[in-house]
C-alpha cells in the first residue's frame, strides 16, 4: 500500500463517491436493460403465439353430427 | 455483444486507472493526496463537457431537422450520463477544496458556471420526462441546444474572470505543461472515463429503444383486445 498523508482522507472520500455512484448507476442501468429485455421477450413470445395457427377441438365437417350409429 | 464488450474494457481501464492513481501516481509537494483527485475529476469534467454534451448538442440539432427519435434517444442517454457525471464534477470538486482552500464551495465563475449547468442539463432532462411526446422531445432538444451555451463558458470563465480554480492542466490554452508522467495518467483517466460513457450511453440508449418497442407492442396487444371484444 503506498504510504498516504494527511489529505488522504479526502482522497478515499471523493474515490468512494465516484465509485458507488458511477457503479451503481451502471448496475442499475444493466439491471433495467435486462428487465425491460425480458418484457419484451414475453410480449414478442405472446404476439407470436397469438399469430400461429390455433389447434381447436372442432370435429371435420365429415363429421359435424357426430359418430353415426352403428 | 458491442454492450459487453464496452464493459468488459471500461471495467479493465477503470481498474488500471485507480491502481495507477494510488500507486503510479506522486503525491503533490504542496497539496499532498489531495491532488489524486484530480486525476478523475478533471477527467469526468472533460467528458462530460466535451463528449456527453456536445453529443446532446448534436442529437438535439439532428432531432429538429430530422424528426428521427433515434437523435432523441442519444441525446437523452447521452444527457443524462453527462449529468451524473457533472454532479461528480462538483461533489469531488468540493471534497478537494476543502483541503486545499479551506472552503467546500466558493462562489467562484467557474464553480458558479458549472452549477449552473448542471441546473440547465437536469432541466433538460425534465422537460425531456414531463412535456408529452412529440412535444417532450422537442422542446427537450430546444433546451440541449441552448444548454450548450454554458459549456465554452465554463472552459473559459477562469481565463475570462478572476477565479481560485486552477487553470486548465492540458490542452491548448494551457499556460505550463505539467510533467509527463501527470499528462499520460491524465490521458489515461480520459480514455477509461470516455469508454465507460460510451458504456453506459449505450445501455441507456438500449433501454429507451426496447421500453418504446414493448410500449408499441402493448398498444398493438391492447388493440387486438379491443378488436376481439367488438
């Protein structure tokens, strides 16, 4: 460690600031990206699915009244 | 990819930088420690003058004449980075005055210059926030352009006017060279602090592009909705 004088206090206060500042606005910017990324994962996910072609139930109209009586 | 790679690099420069600033670096005969602060205030001051808004000052001309919402996004990620790194500016400012003029805050022109250009840059964000779009955006352009007035004016006040603030270390107008050992961790401090605003414009910009396409998503979802229920 090098040897440090009587502003050295000063020094280390204004290094701290600058450093939790600067990093956590970084995380909090890189935190907000991946969240915002995420929501629009879900809504893309959705829309697309939204856009496929639905499975349904529905019988073929061959068959619309249903099994005939054997 | 671009993302992680700006910071991956601003992380490896920013740690050669502080190893550089507590180990490489000599203290000053006269004010001691103290001086090491200068070696990251003055960069971010640099920065934030020269890059952060004169991007704001660009973005904003190019906002108006081309009504592009890509110009809007740089120049409010890049305003906003430029003003958490002006707020630094002047909070390392006073931590370093304290020491060396016995005072946290002196009415100085370039310390009252750059206050106020701070005010002006948080105004510029606020408009930006609270005017609805598409007014928002260009009234927060009108107010980047006129901002950037401020800017030469804090260069120069302490030519301009008698001032406790030291003068420029580097650059043209500078009266004496330092030593080069000072000038290259100088330039050091610069390119770290350059790549890490580079970093965090680019996040920033990244979140305004994706929060307008999930909104256009939504609108688009809300639609469908509307659609389906009629």
């Amino acid at each position: 460690m090098p040897v440090l004088d009587h502003n050295a206090p000063f020094l280390l206060w204004a290094f701290g600031i600058t450093a939790v500042v600067l990093g956590g606005y970084g995380l909090y910017l890189w935190s907000r990206l991946k969240a915002v990324k995420a929501r629009l994962g879900d809504y893309s996910a959705r829309n697309v699915s939204a856009a496929a072609p639905i499975a349904t139930a529905a019988q073929p109209a061959s068959r619309a009244k249903g099994p005939s009586a054997l | 990819m671009t993302t992680r790679v700006l910071g991956f690099a601003s992380l490896l420069l920013l740690a050669a930088n502080s190893y550089a600033i507590f180990f490489v670096a000599r203290p000053d005969r006269v004010q001691g420690d103290a001086a090491r602060i200068v070696y990251f205030h003055v960069a971010m001051a640099l920065v934030a003058l020269f890059i952060a808004f004169v991007v704001v000052f660009i973005a904003s001309i190019a906002f108006l004449r081309t009504g592009d919402l890509k110009w809007d996004r740089l120049g409010h990620a890049s305003g906003e980075v430029g003003l958490v790194f002006t707020t630094l500016v002047l909070i390392t400012g006073a931590v370093w005055g304290y020491p060396i003029w016995g005072t946290w805050w002196s009415w100085d022109p370039k310390l009252t210059t750059t206050l106020i250009l701070w005010f002006m840059y948080l105004g510029y964000l606020m408009v930006r926030s609270y005017a609805e779009p598409p007014r928002g955006p260009r009234y927060a352009a009108i107010v980047g352009i006129v901002a950037f007035v401020d800017v030469p004016i804090v260069y120069l006040s302490s030519y301009w006017w008698r001032t406790l603030h030291p003068q420029p270390v580097i650059g043209p107008l500078a009266d004496q060279q330092p030593s080069s050992s000072i000038v290259w961790l100088l330039l050091l401090s610069v390119v770290a602090f350059t790549v890490f605003y580079a970093f965090l414009v680019r996040l920033r910009y990244d979140i305004e592009r994706s929060e307008a396409a999930v909104a256009d998503l939504g609108v688009a979802d809300l639609g469908k909705v509307a659609h389906a229920s009629t």
